[in-house]
C-alpha cells in the first residue's frame, strides 16, 4: 500500500465513520452548538463502533487501527461536526497514555471502560500561566506515603466536569521537563473541581472548564510510568493528537466546501450560477488543491507515525501547522462564497469557521509548530 492508496479495509473504516456522522451528529450539529449541549449519548454511539479506543490494543477493548485509520476516522467524523470529532480525539489521545504508559493493572482497570466509553477521559496540560511553555506547569504534586497531594489548576481542558478520569501533569520535582510526572485523577477524587462551562467562539458541544486540585489525594498506583517521565508521556501523545485535529480540520473545511459547491450552483447572480464564472471556479479549484495537499501531508505523518519514523515528530508539527491553516482559509473562502447567506447560522459555514478557528491555537499552537520544525532541521544539519 501506498499513502495515496486506501485499502478496502480503509475505505470501509472511513464509510463507516462518514455514514455515522451524516446520519448521527450532522443533523444535530447547529443545535448542539446553539444549546451548547455535549452529546454524550452519541459518542457513545460512536465507542460501540470502536471509535473510542481506536488505536487501544485489543486486549482491553480497544480497535487496534492505525494512527492513518484514525486520521480517515475524525476527517469522517469532522464532516458531521468538527468540535465532536475533535472530542472523541482527545478522548483517544488521554486513552492511549494509559495503553502506552500503563502497566497491566492499570490498562485493564480503566482501558475497557474508556473504549466502550463508559468512563470519558480528558487530558490535563495547559495551565493559567503555561501554555506553549509547558514545561514550566505549577500544579504540584507531593508525595504523601502511598498518595501524592495534588494542588494546582488547569486550563482550557476539554470535556472537563463532564469526564471521568483525568489524565494530569503535575510537577513531583525540580523546575523544567524533568520533574514532570503523569497522574490519572478519577472524577469523583476529593479536593477535584472545576470551573464554569468557559464561553467560548466555537467548539460549544463539549464543556471547556478549568480543573482545579486542592489537596486532592491520588494513589501513587494511578501515576504512568516513573517520575519524571511526564512531559515525554504528555508529548508523545500530543504527536498523535496533532494529526487527529489537523484530520479534523479537513473535514470540517471539506464540509465547507461540499456546501459552496451545492449553493453555487442553485444561487444566480447577473443572470448566470455563481458556478459559472470563471473568477469563483479558480476559487474553488484552488481551495480544493489546498485540502488535497494538507490531507496528502496528514496521511504521511500519520503513516511516519505509525512506522516509528525519526522524522516522526516534525511530520506531525508540520501536518498539524498546514492542516490547520488550510482548514481554517477553506471554511472561511466557503463562508464568503456564500455572501451573507454565509454569515448567517442557519446555512452551517459561520460555525465550521467558529469551530475550526481553534484547531490553529490547540494541540500546541502553529507558532510551536514552526518552533519544532525548524527545531529538527537545524539539528539534522549539524
């Protein structure tokens, strides 16, 4: 097989996802962010599919796929609603830590629930005053005998109130990267709480709030892996996470432009479809080329990815940077091809413009993304 090539088993997978989203979250989707209603019940729907645990290994429940399965999965889902399809994203991404960093007690306690998601998991990075500068978090976490006392806050976390099972970075130890270590927080812990539902541009089907610990006490048995291994935990999945929010990006953008296309050839200006002049079918034309190109580079990074690449890393922040960006100038071309039609809420593109304008902040920020690829060239050239 090659990347440009998609197997009978891929096209399956990717029917299956895009029919589950026509049929379960499209509908729904302009309520849902008018509501801003987290529809649990249909994610739920979703994990029955095996879309909750999609590159879990199978021996908890999980899919066993691919990360190139997985970007065919949320491009489909995100054509129904990008902010859904981003959830179960970052559902999967908190998921394989623990398949990935967990020992075997620890997978088969919460793994099996997280894949059929009876539990939902959110994953804990950014603070108040760290956001691209990670590695400088505060939220801290002392060792108490057979406990560790968290005290601390997040920020902007995904799916926060709603979750069962939080998947944290705290500091065990000195200043930097080092001394970072990963925590898996159940809901019901006591001295967790959270912030209001954050009112937020886009992204209004799942709740936003902050994750706040006071003396929060977590068994030292829910820490992934040893001490300090933390934020290469944290970035490890955040390799992963961005190919699934860049995926996520192009299907909302090629929603976008499913859309232009249908009302383009109905609407008529000086006498003619606005399909028929030639200025707006080279618009088209070039945001179709556009998508093309960023869901080429998101398949080869998903496949580097998968393969274990050296180069694996920088792919991702690349795929994510340009994947991000063409999303966003897609929905946003559909938008003005559509006039003030567009603008209004009724016809779709105002909200895939709103949901997607986030994915470029998110996952780490494009800025960061141009950080690690210049990062890794200068380093391959010395």
């Amino acid at each position: 097989m090659t990347i440009f090539t998609l197997t009978d088993d891929q096209l399956a997978v990717r029917d299956m996802a895009r029919d589950f989203a026509a049929e379960r979250i499209a509908p729904h989707a302009l309520q849902w962010d008018q509501d801003k209603y987290f529809p649990v019940e249909v994610i739920r729907q979703a994990a029955a599919l095996g879309m909750a645990g999609i590159y879990i290994r199978d021996d908890v429940g999980g899919s066993a796929m691919t990360r190139f399965d997985a970007a065919l999965i949320f491009e489909a889902l995100a054509q129904g609603c990008p902010t859904v399809s981003a959830f179960i994203s970052i559902h999967n991404m908190a998921s394989w830590m623990i398949d990935a960093y967990g020992n075997a007690e620890q997978r088969n306690k919460w793994l099996p629930k997280l894949c059929s998601m009876e539990l939902i998991a959110s994953y804990c990075l950014t603070e108040p005053g760290s956001g691209s500068d990670a590695a400088a978090l505060r939220t801290r976490a002392v060792r108490d005998g057979d406990h560790y006392v968290l005290n601390g806050q997040k920020q902007f976390i995904s799916g926060a109130s709603a979750a069962g099972l939080y998947v944290v970075m705290v500091r065990t130890g000195g200043e930097g990267a080092g001394g970072i270590s990963t925590l898996v927080v159940e809901g019901d812990t006591p001295g967790l709480s959270f912030g209001a539902n954050e009112r937020k541009m886009g992204w209004n089907a799942q709740p936003t709030c902050a994750v706040m610990f006071d003396n929060a006490r977590v068994p030292a048995a829910n820490r992934l892996g040893e001490e300090g291994i933390g934020f290469k935990i944290a970035m490890a999945g955040l390799d992963g996470g961005r190919i699934n929010i860049a995926a996520c990006s192009l299907g909302g953008a090629q929603s976008a432009l499913d859309k232009s296309l249908s009302y383009m050839k109905q609407r008529k200006a000086f006498g003619k479809r606005l399909d028929e002049f030639q200025a707006l079918q080279f618009r088209l034309a070039d945001m179709a080329t556009e998508l093309e190109a960023a869901r080429t580079l998101v398949w080869r990074a998903a496949a580097a990815l998968d393969r274990k690449d050296h180069d694996a890393t920088m792919l991702c922040a690349m795929a994510k940077r340009f994947g991000t960006d063409v999303g966003f100038e897609v929905a946003n071309q559909a938008l003005q091809l559509h006039g003030g039609y567009g603008y209004l809420s009724e016809y779709g593109i105002e909200k895939i413009v709103r949901d997607l304008r986030v994915h470029q902040i998110l996952e780490g920020t494009n800025e960061i993304m141009r950080l690690i690829v210049a990062r890794k060239l200068i380093e391959a050239a010395r």
